[in-house]
C-alpha cells in the first residue's frame, strides 16, 4: 500500500508523448474556433498546461478525447474573455472623459445660473454679476450705489438670497 503523502512524480516524458502525439488534434479543435494565429497558440498552449496538471493527479484514460474536451473549453473561454474585454472596452469609451465631464456639468451650471439671473429683478442681476462675475469690490459697489460698504454688502447678501431662492425652486 503506497503512502498518500508521498506525491507521484510526474514523468516529462508522458507529457510530451501526448503533445507530440496529439498536437495536431489539439491545433485542428483550436483553430475551429479561433482566428487569429496568435489565440489559437495561446490556446494549445493552455490546453497543454491543463494536460500537465491532470497529469500530476491523474492522467487522463484517452488522453486524445481528454485534449479535444480541453481544447474545445479553453477556445470559448478565450473567446469569452475576449467578448468581455471588447465590451467593456466599448463601455469606458462611451464615458466621456473627465476634463469633458467637468465642462458640460459647467455648461448646465451655466445655463441655469443665466435662466436664474433673468429671473431675478434687475438691480439684483447687476449687483450679482458685478460682485461675482466680474469680481468687483464692494467699496467700488459701494461707491456706484453711493452707499456704505456694510448696506451694499446687505444688498448683495439680499441678492444672493433671492438666487438661492430661485435655484432651489428649480431643483
């Protein structure tokens, strides 16, 4: 009775005889299903790694029927992979990317600060845009509105109030 810790040795020999031998059936099934030379490759390639490694538990009884089966699921599991990787190349392309992304989000904010800004009274509209686009002072509003800084900062605040208003109405 032989030890089951002891781990049999896999003879290089027994392998190769069956790549040898059946290297052209293995070919023949891979290239039923692939087109490109290189896939068909990778495929008897696998398929001849997955053939040592049942060798090292337990080779196959018809190592001929074993290869075909093999060559046959790692065909379509690479033509699988590939199908996976081709979609989820075609999603990521369809996400614009981000510096794009950051524009029309800009565009939007854009647009509903300009439909904001016309809802609002016209006093209102100039102080915001004087302040914020045009990044004037308040001293210089101030001294336009010939007011103090502190009443033309209320007025601005008040503006600003009106904004918010409106934008929140707007969702």
């Amino acid at each position: 009775m032989s030890d089951p810790q002891i781990q049999p040795t896999v003879d290089p020999r027994a392998v190769q005889r069956p790549e040898e031998q059946h290297s052209p059936l293995v070919w023949a099934v891979c290239r039923r299903y692939l087109r490109r030379v290189e896939d068909v490759q990778d495929a008897v390639q696998e398929t001849f790694l997955r053939l040592a490694r049942q060798c090292q538990q337990r080779p196959p009884d018809s190592p001929a029927a074993w290869l075909a089966a093999t060559a046959n699921t790692v065909s379509v599991d690479l033509i699988r992979r590939a199908v996976r990787e081709r979609r989820r190349r075609e999603q990521l392309a369809l996400i614009p990317p981000p510096h794009l992304q950051r524009r029309a989000l800009h565009e939007v904010i854009g647009q509903r600060l300009h439909a904001t800004l016309l809802s609002l009274s016209s006093p209102q509209r100039e102080l915001i845009v004087h302040r914020f686009i045009r990044k004037q002072p308040l001293r210089e509003i101030a001294r336009r509105q010939r007011t103090s800084i502190a009443t033309a900062s209320r007025h601005v605040a008040a503006a600003l109030g009106e904004l918010a208003d409106v934008l929140r109405g707007m969702g």
